[in-house]
C-alpha cells in the first residue's frame, strides 16, 4: 500500500510560525491577544454578513481598535467644533480638520498603514479647499470646498485606482458615521484605561481649580469694577439658547471624526467591485449609431467655423438675433449635449467590440473623434457665453457654468490622452484630481468679487464711451457677498449705495471672532466704515430702479 497517495481530506502539514516582533505581534499591545486587538463585532469570530456580494468583497481583512487616544481626539474635535463654529465658517474649519486629521493618523498607525503619494496629493488638495473660507465670504464656493474636502478626507484613507475606487470612495464617510460609534464602544469596553493614575489626579485638580477661581473670582469681580471687566472678557459667554446647536455640533464633530478614524482602522476596499463588461456587439451594430453621431457633431462644428468666425456681423446676418440673444438661445443645450456626450462615450465603451486588433482600432478611432468634436462643442458653448456676457454682464451662475464647462473640455482632452497612450490606469484619479482642483481654484479665485470687478469695469468703460448711455444692472451685484464690497465701491452715487445696501445689512453690526470669518469681511467693515452707504431719501427704492435699467433675465 506505499504506492497509495496520501488522501485529500488528510489534514495538511502545519505551516512554520512566522516570526512576529514589536507591538503588533501575538503579545504586544496591538496584536491578536492584546488590548487593542483587531475590532471583531461580540460574538462572531468574522465581520457581519451585509445584504450583497459586491459590498461583502469590500470588507476589510481586518479594523485595528479604537484606542483611547483616538476616542479622545474625536471628543477633542466635538468640542472644538462646538466652540468654533456656532459663530460662522472661517479659520476654524482648518483647526476642526487638524484635529480630525490627527485621530485618523493615530488609528491609521494602529492599524500598520502607511502613508502613499496619492494620500498626500488628495490631503493637501483638501487643505487648499477648506483655506477658502479663510480668505473668501462667499456661501456657494464654500459649500463646495467643504463638501470637496469631505470627500478627498475619504478618498486619502480609503485609497483606490479603478473608477469604483475613486468614486465610491469619495462619498464613503456617512457609511462609516453610525458604525463608528459602536466600533469605539466595542474596542474599549472592559479595558484597562492607561495612565489611569496619572489622568485622575489631573481631572481632580482641575476640578478644584475650576471651583476656587469660580469663587474668588466672583468675589473679586464684585469688589472692583476694573477687576470685573478684565474677568468678564476672559470668561467665556454662555448662552443658554445657543445649548442646543452647540449640542448637534459637538455629536456632528464627534461623529465625523470617529468615521475617519474608522476609516483609517480598516477602510472598505471598493477597488474589488467587480464590474463586468457588457455584452460585446457587432461591429456594423455598435459602429453605425456613433458613426453618425459622429457626423452631426462635424456638421454643427462647420456650421459653427461659418457663423462664429464671422464676427458679430455674421451672427445678425445669418440668424437674425443679437449676439446675447444668440448666445442665450443655446447655450445650455450645449452644455447639455457636453454631458451626454461623456455618457455615450462611457455606455459605447462598454458594449464596444473588442475581440480583434481591429475592433478595438475601430473603437478607439470612432470615439477619440467623437471627444474631438466635442470639444468643438464646448468651444461654441464658451464662445456663446463670452458673447452673453459681453453684452449682459457677469453673474454668479454664468461664472460657475462657465467654470464647469472648462473642466468638461479638459475630461475629453484627458479621455483623448488615454486612447492614445492606451493606457487608462491613470484616468479615474486624474480625472477626480482635475474636478476638485476646479472646485478649489473656483473657491481661491473669488467669484463675488471676480463678478463684481467685472461689472464695474464694464460701467466704467460705458462712462468713458458715453456718460449719459451708461448702465449697470444691480440686480447682477446686490445680493453679492462681502467678497464684492472693494470693487463695488468705486461706483458712483446713487448706484454705489443701490449696491453696497444689502451687503451691509448682511454684514451687521456685530463683528465674529476671528476664527468664524474670512479676511473679505474685515477689508469689507472697514471701507464701509470709512463710506458707509448714503442712507437719505434722495436714495431710496425708486433711484436704486432707476440706477439699475438694462437688466436682462437669465
């Protein structure tokens, strides 16, 4: 019976132990047996079965604890998010960031991760976003910059190439929010806290110094005046109407910086979502339909080449229209075909034959010519907005659109690059990158006051050319921010009051601390302060009509 081969359900031979030194291994703090042992969920030796295979492939290997020092840092950063920012946005969401930033590095060294280039590429760019509001009072490009830097926080921790990397990855915080809870809960129940002796006599003697400086501090307060007023300015306010608020931030901070620690522990790797490509189709089936696309892209980019290029003159003669009424007229349904045309792309792609040399040459040529063409499309939609806004000046929304309407020119030039290069492992960050560098670029630029100068300077050339000709539409400046204020100030009266009017009711009388306020406000308050508004009934609602003729709906 020597000849018989050992049976397939004889029990292997035991693999040699590996060798483990330091505290992640068997005996150190860190490791299986330690304190802060990786979090398994109480009474399963695996994580918890989820509802589909695609989220279950995303599992983590393993999620390091939650160690006091993270749980600390995150009631650190409720805190601090309580006291910074009830009074506004500024400074303090860089101060509220460090700290979470912080107790998602100390998780992340529990957990053995170390930091790669991308990690520090997507934590920058998130820095330069929430450096807006520092400079910037403007809500829309600050809701935007918080929302960026949110997502690339996730990005950074979660890592991920492939597109379902990139983009799940992005909005992955709120699956970590409430999890988090549980998961610190979990790690330190039952365990020793450390430094137990030395962090209680410290809480206990500022306790006792809390209450002696209570009372002789009223006492002395109460005895002289001067001693009052000193006191009065380094004790803080306490409001009792503002508890509640102050409440939601600190479980709002408190939260979101235990799921950046959570993601740090172990973050989900979205990376593993398997997509399946589509059906392959014929080649005449999948060819035809973008083959004539193709052609209608090249037929509107001559036309354009005829009427365009004419100058302004080809415009009244060929459509009949003003250059402004020219541009309104399509301009958002080119904006329109530029978006449906990144989803075509990404839908023939998919189904695109590729099981010859000569399917996927076809492919590549039938679609790098369809993002060439609409490239020409999105060159038409900038020209017909540089004709609009010529002729009616600049607003929020048309900056914004125009802003976006860049991005989307330079996604095709970026698809382009990948067809040629052939290579597309690059593209998904890249593409990601280019999105939010947009977003910041938007943000540091200023919009409100980049639409203000604009305005102005538009009036004060009308002035040179003909005084008594010469509008400016207010309702393209008013219900600006304090962002617009330097440039607004240059106009004359009664316009410039018509303007700056709102704008200083905004501002208010009460200044903010310094940490809940952009440097626009301060350079704002203070040229008001010098030239506040003429407040006379010389001023009044009919001359603000008045001083803003010539104003164009969108």
């Amino acid at each position: 019976m020597s000849g018989l081969s050992t049976p397939a359900s004889a029990d292997p031979p035991p693999a040699p132990e590996r060798p483990s030194y330091g505290p992640y291994g068997p005996s150190g703090p860190y490791g299986p047996s330690g304190p802060y042992a990786p979090y398994r969920a109480p009474g399963r030796s695996a994580p918890a079965k989820l509802a589909t295979a695609w989220l279950r492939r995303s599992d983590p290997e393993r999620r390091a604890g939650a160690t006091p020092r993270v749980v600390l840092l995150a009631l650190l950063t409720g805190l601090l998010t309580a006291w910074l920012l009830y009074d506004g946005l500024g400074a303090n969401l860089l101060i509220c960031a460090a700290a979470t930033a912080l107790g998602a590095g100390c998780a992340a060294r529990v957990a053995g991760r170390r930091i790669r280039p991308w990690t520090v590429v997507w934590s920058l760019l998130a820095l330069a976003l929430l450096a807006i509001p520092v400079w910037w009072d403007a809500g829309w490009p600050t809701l935007l910059a918080v929302l960026g830097a949110l997502g690339l926080a996730s990005l950074a921790l979660h890592g991920g190439r492939r597109w379902p990397g990139v983009l799940l990855a992005l909005p992955g915080l709120p699956w970590h929010l409430l999890p988090a809870v549980r998961w610190a809960w979990t790690s330190l129940e039952g365990r020793p806290l450390p430094g137990r002796g030395r962090i209680v006599p410290v809480l206990k003697a500022l306790a006792v110094a809390a209450v002696l400086l209570t009372v002789f501090g009223l006492l002395f307060a109460s005895a002289d005046a001067a001693m009052a007023d000193l006191l009065g300015g380094l004790s803080p306010d306490l409001d009792l109407d503002q508890l509640p608020a102050r409440g939601v931030l600190f479980v709002l901070g408190t939260l979101t910086a235990l799921g950046f620690a959570r993601i740090a522990a172990g973050p989900r790797r979205w990376d593993r979502t398997v997509i399946r490509p589509g059906r392959e189709r014929r080649r005449l089936e999948w060819a035809l339909p973008l083959v004539a696309l193709n052609l209608m892209f090249g037929a509107f980019a001559v036309l354009q080449a005829v009427v365009v290029l004419g100058g302004a003159d080809a415009v009244l003669s060929n459509t009949g229209m003003s250059r402004s009424a020219y541009a309104r007229q399509g301009f958002w349904q080119l904006s329109v075909i530029t978006v449906l045309t990144l989803v075509v792309v990404a839908v023939a792609k998919r189904w695109a034959p590729r099981t010859t040399a000569a399917d996927r040459r076809v492919a590549r040529i039938l679609l790098g010519l369809l993002c060439v063409l609409a490239l020409a499309v999105v060159a038409s939609a900038l020209g017909r907005m540089w004709f609009y806004v010529d002729a009616s000046g600049l607003t929020r929304l048309r900056l914004w659109v125009l802003v976006v309407e860049v991005w989307l020119g330079v996604v095709f030039l970026l698809l382009i690059t990948a067809g040629l290069t052939r290579r597309t492992g690059w593209l998904p960050r890249v593409v990601v990158l280019s999105g939010m560098l947009t977003v910041a670029v938007y943000g540091l630029m200023g919009p409100d006051a980049i639409v203000a100068e604009q305005n102005v300077a538009r009036y004060e050339r009308a002035l040179r050319t003909d005084p008594h000709a010469a509008t400016i539409d207010l309702r393209n400046v008013r219900d600006l921010s304090a962002d617009a204020v330097p440039a607004l100030d240059r106009l004359p009266e009664p316009q410039r009051s018509c303007a700056l009017e709102l704008i200083r009711q905004d501002l208010g009388q009460e200044a903010k601390p310094w940490y809940a306020t952009g440097a626009s406000v301060a350079r704002a308050r203070q040229i008001l302060a010098e030239r506040p508004p003429v407040d006379s009934p010389v001023i009044g609602r009919r001359a603000c009509d008045r001083a803003g003729l010539g104003y164009e709906a969108w």
